[in-house]
C-alpha cells in the first residue's frame, strides 16, 4: 500500500471516521448548515447554537467517505466553545494550510494529518468540504 | 477470438502505462491505433467541410462521412443508412427522442415508462418532457436480484403508456435485461421503445431488426471511438414524424425570412457543422469492432464476470450489487463500511483504475438503499490478472480499515 496514502489516513482520519466528536443529529438546534457534495454525494449536516457570540453544543450528522466524515468531525471538535471572530480565523487557516504546503505553521497535529490530502487532488474536496460552507456561513453573518 | 495479449498490442494507451490495471471500460473504452491515427490523418491531409463544398478535398470528405453512416448502419443491422443520425452521444440521442419525438405525442394523463436501473440520461430527458406536458414517469421496479420484475411490467402496459425507454445493458449493476421480450409487448399497445445501447453496442450483437426496437442510443467512446460523436437509430416512419430540436445551416431545404422547410432525416437533425472528425474517427471505431465477432466479446465479458466474482468471493465483507445471471463485463460490489471513493483513492495508488460513485444512477442508489458503489468494468483489452490484483488490493484495503 502507498506510504504517502496511508499517511493521510493514518491515526487521524481513520479514528474520527470511526468515533466521530459529537455525531448527532439535533433538529432543535439554532444554526444548521448543510455540506453537500453533489459529484460525489456526501452530505453532512452541521448543528450548534450561539450564546453571546459563542459557538456551543456542535454536533453533525450525515454520510461520506472517511476524510470527509474525519473532516468534518475535527472542525466540530474545534468549533466548540469559540468565538465567531475566533472560529473564523481557524476555518481560514485550515484552509490556506491545505491549499498551499507551509501556508500556516503551527496548526494543531489533527489539522497537518489532512495536508496529505494535497497529494490526491480528486480528494481535496473531502477534506474541506465542511470548512467550506462554514467559511460561508462566517462570510455571511 | 484473438489472444488479449495480441488485442491489448492494438492500444497505444497500455505502451504508455504497462502498470494500468484498466478497470473502468464502462465509463470509457480506450481507443485503437486506427482509431486515434484515422482522426489524425483526417485532419492532416483531408480536413474540409462536408456537403456544399465542390472542391475535392470537401467532396471527399462529404463522402466519407456519409460512408460512415452505412457502416453504422450495417452494424446495428438498420434497413437504411437515412436511420442514422449522428448526435454527440448517448445522452443527446436520448434528448432528441424526447423533445422531437416524444413531447408532441404526449398529453396530460399519458405515461411514460423507464426502469429503476435507467441512467440519469435515460430518466431525465423524460422527467422533464413529463413535466411540461403533464404526464406521469412511471418506474418499472427491479426483483431482489436487481433484475427488472418482468410480471410487474407487464401490468403496467395499457393504451396510456406512449414511450417505453429501457437499458440494454446496465451501467451499475451489468445485468442484461430481457429487450425483446419487453419490447414484443410494449409493441401490443403501439408503444414505441428506444434501447440505451451505451453499454451493449459493443458486448452484444446488437441488431435492431431482430430486436425490433424503434430507437437506439448509443456514444462513439465507449465503443473504441472519440468523445463527443453518438449515434441516434431511429425506424423510418418515426424520423419522418420526429421534429428537429435543433435549426440552423445544413438542415433546411428552403429558407425565406417568414418560412423554413427542413430537410429529409436524418439531414434535418443535424444542424451546423457537425463534428464531422468524430465521425471520421467513429467509422474508424466501427471497422475496429467489425473485426470481432460480438458473439465472442459477449462470452468474453461473462468469463471475464465470473473469473471477478471468484476472487472476490475471497475478499472479506464484499457484497456485489446487481446479482443477475445474465450479466455482462460489469461487477459493482461494497466492501464492508469502507466508502467507495476511499476504496478508489487507495486502488489508484496501486494504478487499478476502477469507479467509485452513484455512476450516474442516484434514484437506484436510494432504491438499494447505498450511497455508491466500487465498480470494476471490462472490455476486449482486460486481463484476469488485472482482476486478481483488484482482489488482492481489496484485502489490504479491508484489513487496513478494521
């Protein structure tokens, strides 16, 4: 098996694809975003509430590959308990890092694991496909 | 038939890549040397525009061109070369029937019937023309093997029904659905029924006479030929009736500010230059294929299934989607929980091209209750050693993600 394949999915991918942070569903909650890639057909739907302009209680539900679903599953983890200003920032360095190779430094090590992802271009989408509609979601409000 | 090894000799692609485990012919077939030095020769010493020219370089190639159509005629075993219709594939033949044929025929409380398996080119086309004129798709259902419930269809036969539209060969799931009888009884009703040949018109001996369908729709690229060239057969009678959809040069007889009449078919579906080196290369593609026996190919692609399902058998937590007996080249399957586009990047890596998705059937997909699947697809080129190194990747892939 490929090295630079098995380094994308290493311990990262393949553990939040599995115990994926927060996975379920929350009808009640006050913000819902939907992620959904229509030429593959993963779809997650994102759930939080804001409280004086903080992210809480994220959850997310939905159906894709692994490093769609891991990748969804790290933003949820780090969403929780920030700042709109804050979590923005963090979508935005997220971002960069994976569409550049030493864009951002010091990023968290659940971040770098989706870097390898650079390498398998028709797989980019999966591991941004969450962060992209929060980045809209933030250019909005 | 001939040894693959000598066939696989005929495309220039394996020279390029002796690593590629090629497992993806039914979203494309690789193309011939004749075919890919026949498009460039075309152009090199025989390019011009067809018909109006008087020159010899444009009368040769109006005659070429229309050459062409007689083989594909031939082929497919039309009556005439006039039931030809060049279109730019599956997809704008399928379109051309509905809006040109079809939409006129069709009234509030008509029906149209398709099956659970269509491609989304052989179900939306007629979504849409259902839509605007107020009639209903109906959707024949499959049996638990994925095979169309042939009693179901039968009942949902009546004097309503104004089209049937049918795959031959299933994209997602290989099976090889029962067209003539379908078609013998859609015929008791008058119902006319158009054949997606995308898959079968180089598996099968596809003849339209024998099979007595009154459309076929097929693409020139899955049959050793360019993208963008397709085929429209349609029965005389029905090209009289059916309607340009498209206007413009080289489809008119006579033209005046107020009036245009059009042309005989097939001319009058074939507005503006057309692309006239995919036909080239089309005919080069039918002279290709006419060189085997589709019997053979045919027998080829089943051994070619049953060698898969052997080795996968080995392979823990595969399921195979589609479980018909009479099946072609196609194997679709699931591989425990693992997402078919991780199974693809992973295959891709080790240089086995295979497929990963909904192949065009999202409605299916939701009918099996799946999001995707692998599929692995052959054609006359494929090897079983291509297939074992699928199987043996597949093990990897299933102990590297439990």
């Amino acid at each position: 098996m490929n090295p630079r394949l098995k380094e994308l999915y290493k311990s990262v991918i393949l553990k939040h694809s599995k115990e994926p942070v927060n996975y379920e569903k929350r009808e009640d909650a006050g913000e819902h975003i939907d992620a959904y890639n229509s030429l593959c057909g993963d779809r997650f739907q994102l759930y939080f509430d804001l409280e004086e302009g903080k992210i809480k209680d994220v959850s997310f539900h939905g159906y894709g590959c692994a490093i769609s679903k891991a990748s969804t599953s790290v933003l949820v983890k780090f969403l929780e308990g920030k700042s709109l200003g804050e979590a923005q920032v963090m979508v935005k360095e997220y971002l960069d890092s994976l569409s550049v190779e030493g864009e951002v430094i010091d990023l968290p090590e659940e971040f770098e694991a989706f870097g390898a992802a650079r390498d398998f271009p028709g797989r980019m989408k999966c591991a941004t496909l969450a962060w992209e509609e929060m980045a809209d979601y933030f250019e909005k409000e | 038939m001939r040894s693959v090894i000598d066939i696989r000799r005929d495309f220039p692609i394996f020279k390029q890549h002796p690593g590629l485990a090629y497992l993806d012919s039914a979203a494309t077939s690789h193309k011939p040397e004749a075919v890919i030095e026949g498009i460039a020769n075309f152009y090199r010493s025989e390019n011009s525009n067809i018909h109006r020219g008087i020159y010899d370089l444009a009368a040769q190639t109006s005659a070429k061109y229309e050459a062409v159509r007689k083989n594909v005629a031939d082929l497919i075993g039309a009556e005439s070369e006039k039931e030809i219709i060049y279109t730019s594939g599956t997809t704008d033949s399928i379109n051309l029937v509905a809006h040109g044929f079809l939409a006129e025929r069709l009234n509030p409380g008509d029906e149209v019937l398709i099956t659970a398996m269509e491609h989304h080119a052989n179900l939306i086309p007629w979504q849409m023309v259902c839509k605007w004129r107020g009639a209903k798709l109906r959707i024949i259902p499959l049996n638990e093997k994925g095979e169309i419930d042939m009693a179901v269809y039968k009942d949902m036969l009546s004097e309503r029904v104004k089209m049937l539209a049918v795959v031959h060969i299933s994209n997602s799931l290989g099976c090889i659905n029962p067209v003539e009888e379908m078609i013998a009884e859609a015929h008791k009703f008058d119902i006319p029924v158009l054949l997606d040949g995308a898959q079968s018109i180089t598996h099968l001996p596809v003849d339209v006479r024998s099979l007595d369908c009154d459309f076929l729709a097929f693409s020139g690229h899955k049959m050793f030929g360019p993208t963008g060239i397709g085929v429209l057969y349609g029965k005389a009678a029905y090209l009289e009736e059916m309607q340009p959809v498209r206007f413009g040069g080289d489809m008119i007889r006579l033209v005046s500010y107020e009036e245009t009449t059009f042309a005989p078919f097939p001319q009058k579906f074939e507005a503006g230059t057309t692309n006239i080196a995919g036909v080239i290369g089309l005919g080069y593609a039918v002279d290709y294929l006419s060189n085997f026996d589709r019997v053979e190919i045919h027998k080829r692609m089943k051994e070619l299934r049953s060698y898969a399902l052997d080795k996968l058998a080995d392979v823990p937590d595969i399921r195979i989607i589609g479980q018909s007996d009479h099946s072609s080249g196609i194997v679709s399957f699931m591989l425990g929980n693992v997402h078919p586009h991780d199974i693809a990047t992973f295959l891709g890596t080790e240089q086995i091209a295979i497929r990963a998705g909904h192949h065009c059937t999202q409605p299916l997909m939701n009918l099996l209750e799946i999001p995707a699947t692998t599929r692995a697809s052959f054609s006359i080129y494929s090897r079983e050693e291509e297939i074992d190194r699928l199987a043996a990747e597949l093990k990897n892939i299933h102990s590297f993600f439990s």
